[in-house]
C-alpha cells in the first residue's frame, strides 16, 4: 500500500465528506480491497469516522469545521482567487488543444508539465510548487471535470494563441518523457536526484546492489534538507548503511527488499511535502497570504513518518531475529 495512495484516498474524503468505499474506490482507482485496508488504518488512527457505511474526516482534523467541497488543492491549502481562476482556465484550455492533437484528454502529469511550462513562457506569474515528480500547480487537476465554468475577467490578458502553440509543441511526448523533460531543464535542481532515485530501485528489483552501495552516497548528498526533527535523513542513511552490509542471500532475501523500497517510497514522499511547503510558504509570503492553512500538509506528513518509522523498526526486527535466531536466550525473551 503506497503511501501516495493513502493521500489520496484522504484527499478524496475530505472534499467529498459522508462517501462510501466503492466511490472511493472508483475514484481513486483503487481496488476495493486496498481501499478498504487504507480505511481501517485511517480509522484506528482516528483521522476519519464512519458513520452508516459512509466516510468522513475526523472532527479534529477539520478545518475550521466541515471542509468546504469546492476546495481542490492539495492539502487543502490557499491560494489567491485571481491564480485560481486562472488555473481552471488553462485547465480548460490546455485540455481543448491536448484533444485537438491527440484526440485524448490529458494526464494529471502531462497537464501539470504543460501549465508549468505555460506559466513561465507567458510569465503569468502563478503559484507553482515541487512535489513528488516535479512541479506542479497546487490545485488538483481532476479529469473528470469540466473547468470551462472560470471567470473570465481574470484571464482576459493570456495568449490563448501561445497557449496553443506550447500544447503543440509538447502533443508528441508521453507522461514520462514531459517529467523528465521538465527535470533536465534544472528549473528545480532535482533531476539528479530523481533519476538517481529511479536507478536505484530499479537496479534492485534486479538485485543489482553494487549500483547501490556505489551511488547511495551520491543521493545522500544531492537531497533536498529540511527541517527534520524525526531524523528522518539520518534514519533512512543508516537504514541504507545496514542493507548494503547484509550477506548478499539477505539482501535477495524478498521481504527484506520488499522493506527496503517501501521505505525508500516513503522516504520520497516526507521529501515531496517538506518541498511543497517550502515552495508554497515564499508564495504566502510575497502574496501577504496567512499561512495557517499551509500546516494541513502536517496531517499527511505525520502519517507518512508514522508509517516511515513502523518501516524502520519492521527492518530492524527482522535483523534481530535472523542474528538472534540459535540464541536460547534470544529465543526465551521471544516467546
């Protein structure tokens, strides 16, 4: 269970309150089993309640009482009116010219990559933050809505004919290459340690762990730091340090893997939302916008570093019990 899937499942309930598993499920394209499972976890973390088979966010974790169902942005955090206006319109366009090259809506990345792009050749100055796969505007890009309802005074002054040709000129690529794109560009400075991130789940899945014990050190170096009070960077050094000193038969061993690349999924995800609330707090700032709404993100951090930390321990356990496991002593305390 991805932590990115678990946000999303609660980003779902929370601008959707009184919601049933199987419209969860449908709409976070999650099967009913893993939405289910999501469910139970973020009842006995009290997040959430259940009330007649419908879901809702926890009185506690509100805002302000009831999440208004018109807040789309990630974390439900602010941003001005004016940007969001502008947003649903290049939603809207974007998406008009996309259907006219391709013959297909847009993906969240391809649409995320396009406005990015969008904004800084027209210089329209929005609000754009770096999360998991690159930058992003903070509103949800949701396909299955219609985003021709905007205010057009707002966006009297865009291009549309720019617009148009950028659509165009990036109608060829797919999801992955219009990330990457954006990566190399070094508009955020993270494409090394993306790509180096990459590589080094996917030489694992192939058990190649020299490229591992060789690059580790690299990735260490390049990741953005923050404020960490969990430790969570010197956390996931170690834990690396300890993987790359099992016997080679351990590191196989596919429940060690298994633990290893979860923890590394959400060692990137803390990364993503410290980033996001890195970028976001310069746009209150030089906006004059009040920046309590900006601590919603805490919610998902802290559910993530819960689930980092049972990780880390899950790791160590199991470290015990294979060094342990002739030890009469060891095996006495274990009964």
């Amino acid at each position: 269970m991805g932590a990115e899937k678990v946000v999303e499942v609660l980003n779902y309930i929370r601008y959707h309150p009184e919601v049933g598993l199987e419209e969860i499920a449908e709409k976070t394209n999650t099967t009913k089993g893993t939405t289910s499972k999501i469910l139970m976890d973020l009842l006995e973390n009290k997040i959430i309640v259940l009330n007649d088979k419908k879901y809702s966010l926890a009185p506690n974790f509100c805002n302000k009482g009831q999440v208004p169902q018109n807040q789309d942005t990630y974390f439900n955090v602010d941003i001005l009116e004016e940007h969001k206006q502008t947003i649903y319109y290049l939603f809207n366009t974007i998406e008009k010219y996309w259907l006219k090259y391709t013959d297909s809506r847009p993906t969240k990345t391809q649409m995320y990559k396009l406005i990015v792009e969008v904004n800084k050749k027209l210089n329209l100055g929005l609000p754009v933050v770096w999360y998991k796969f690159g930058q992003v505007v903070p509103i949800v890009f949701n396909q299955e809505r219609d985003y021709s309802d905007y205010n057009k005074t707002a966006v009297m002054k865009i291009d549309e004919l720019k617009v148009n040709e950028i659509v165009n000129q990036n109608q060829r690529f797919t999801s992955n290459e219009m990330r990457d794109n954006q990566y190399k560009s070094g508009d955020d400075g993270l494409y090394k340690v993306y790509q180096t991130k990459r590589e080094m789940e996917k030489r694992l899945m192939n058990n190649d762990f020299k490229y591992l014990e060789a690059n580790f050190n690299i990735y260490f170096e390049k990741v953005p730091y923050f404020r960490d009070e969990n430790k969570t960077i010197d956390k996931f050094y170690e834990l690396t340090q300890n993987y790359n000193q099992l016997d080679l038969k351990l590191q196989k061993d596919s429940e060690y893997k298994t633990i290893y690349l979860k923890a590394f999924e959400l060692f990137w995800g803390l990364i993503a939302i410290n980033n996001f609330k890195s970028d976001l707090w310069q746009y209150y700032t030089i906006n004059n916008i009040k920046k309590e709404r900006i601590d919603n993100c805490d919610l998902d951090l802290i559910k993530i570093k819960d689930e980092f930390n049972d990780i880390i321990d899950m790791f160590y356990t199991k470290i015990m019990k294979e060094k342990y496991k002739d030890d009469p002593v060891y095996k006495k305390m274990m009964e």
